[in-house]
C-alpha cells in the first residue's frame, strides 16, 4: 500500500495513528480515508486517518496488535462507476464521502429520461454482488438523507430509464459486464 512496508516489533500498546507516524505515515499519493486494519482473526475495519487525527480519544481505542496488517490504499483504486442516464457517465474518485448524489452531480447531473426513484448502487465482489435501489427522487425531493449512502471503492452507481423492478435479475445481467467495463476498460 502507501505506506513504508515491511514487518514491524511493536514494543507496547500502540494506537493506529502512533503506528503509521512511527513508520513515516502515509505517502502522497495514500488514501487516506479508507485506511484498513485487518486484525490477526481476519476481522476487517476501515478507518478515516483524518478523523482519527482530529478526534485523538477515538484515535486512543485503535490499537494495533502483533499479527495485524494496516493496508493503505492508493487514491486510484478508490473510485466509482457512474453510468446510465447521467449528462457525462465516468469514473468519479473517491475523496473523502462520497454519496450517490455527489456521484451524480460529478457525473453532469442527471438526463430528462432518467428515472430517479430507481438508481441502483451496485456493490461488491464479482459474482456475488448485491443491488441497492436509491430513491433519488425522495431524497431531492424530500430531503430525505437516509437514502444518500455513502458509496464504497468500486460501487457502481446505475440511473435507468425505466423502473428496475427486479433488482437480483438486473445484477445477474448487467453486473458482469458493467463490473468488466469498470475494472478493465477504464
């Protein structure tokens, strides 16, 4: 990752932030937004390293241990697929929080066709990836912000033009190729 690698002793309790200043902190190019902690039982935890660094009594609870790896990934792995109905379909970075309307506006905004009650988010690893539908319509119109998630790296943001009404089938025919598209064409 974006860090100095290697093995390292640590000799006492260190906190997350106490270990990555020890070793010369993240590089330039790090994100440091999404900083991964996989601790020796396999468990995975994403922390934010500029939350961390301005809320030091959160900072004091991440500790990291012997047999743990921290992984900090590079800016360009960190990024979504915005396409379908959108004024520019491209790939968005992810810099910081990233919502579905941030996407989208990064995108150009939506078309007069698109059908905003059904955005789908589609995430996680091919093959078993799953569909979220957004209601983009309630959330612009109502200002209803619970349906504004945050989007993840590799999350691929779909607006149709007409109603998915079938959101498992949509993923098992346009995942794959979407998910390709993303990952090798771009």
């Amino acid at each position: 990752g974006e860090i100095k690698t290697g093995m390292y002793t640590l000799k006492r309790r260190t906190t997350l932030v106490e270990f990555l200043g020890q070793i010369g902190g993240p590089t330039g190019n790090a994100d440091t937004y999404h900083i991964r902690l996989i601790k020796k039982d396999k468990k995975v935890f994403v922390y934010d390293f500029n939350e961390l660094l301005k809320n030091p009594q959160k900072s004091e609870s991440i500790i990291v241990s012997g047999g743990d790896t921290v992984y900090v990934p590079p800016l360009e792995f960190n990024r979504v697929l915005v396409v379908g109905e959108v004024k520019e379909p491209r790939i968005v970075p992810i810099k910081g929080r990233l919502t579905v309307i941030d996407a989208i506006v990064e995108a150009g905004g939506y078309t007069r066709d698109a059908v905003l009650k059904s955005v789908i988010v589609i995430r996680g690893e091919l093959g078993s990836q799953e569909g979220i539908r957004i209601n983009v319509k309630e959330i612009l119109k109502k200002a209803d912000l619970s349906q504004n998630i945050e989007l993840q790296p590799g999350d691929i943001v779909y607006v149709p033009t007409t109603f998915i009404v079938h959101i498992e089938r949509f993923i098992r025919v346009f995942a794959y190729p979407l998910t390709w598209y993303f990952w090798f064409i771009y």
